[in-house]
C-alpha cells in the first residue's frame, strides 16, 4: 500500500471515526443516560471525536506532525473502543474506533 493510498484511507477512517463518536455520543450516550453519560466515558467519546479531527485535519494540510497525532489519536481511539464495548450496545461506535486505530497506528509507524 503505497502512502498516499494508506493516508487517504487513514483520513477516511478519522472523519468516520469523528463523526460516528460525536453522534453516538450526542444521540445514544445523552439518551441512555446513567454510565452513558458518566463523566469518565462521556468525555472519552468527545475526546475521541476531536482527536480524530484533527488528526484528519493534520493529514490533509500535510503536517509534519502527523505521525505524533496519529499515535496519539490511536491511543485515545482503542481506549474509547474499549469503554464503548464495555458498556454495550454501541457497535458502530466499537467499530468505527478499532478501524481509525488501527489506520493510525500504522501511520504512526
């Protein structure tokens, strides 16, 4: 896979990940209430969604900064996976994060 093809598909996987958090958060997680909305996991779930924008972001400008945000945006997406698992019912949510981990971490490397 050459780099243009893996960042292309990296970028791909952030805005996902970004906008499949932000919705599951805003739209299931506010709903549900109880552990859904515990702080803990809450802020996760928005942390998770920025991190995956501006990591998106990053890539297209072509920031020399890439690969520390990719790191990091890989840290916080395997972590939001984990949380998202844990309480159940969120899939996509599951998903979405493993999938833009995954991109990222390999972009880190």
């Amino acid at each position: 896979m050459s780099h243009m093809t893996m960042n292309s598909a990296c970028i791909d996987n952030c805005s996902t990940c970004h906008k499949t958090c932000l919705q599951t958060a805003m739209m299931h997680c506010l709903n549900m209430g109880g552990k859904h909305v515990e702080a803990a996991h809450f802020r996760l779930m928005l942390d998770c969604a920025k991190i995956c924008e501006t990591s998106a972001h990053l890539q297209l400008s072509g920031s020399k900064y890439c690969a520390d945000i990719c790191k990091v945006c890989a840290e916080i997406c395997t972590a939001c996976a984990d949380s998202c698992e844990e309480l159940g019912g969120m899939d996509e949510c599951v998903t979405a994060c493993r999938k833009c981990a995954e991109s990222c971490a390999a972009m880190a490397a």
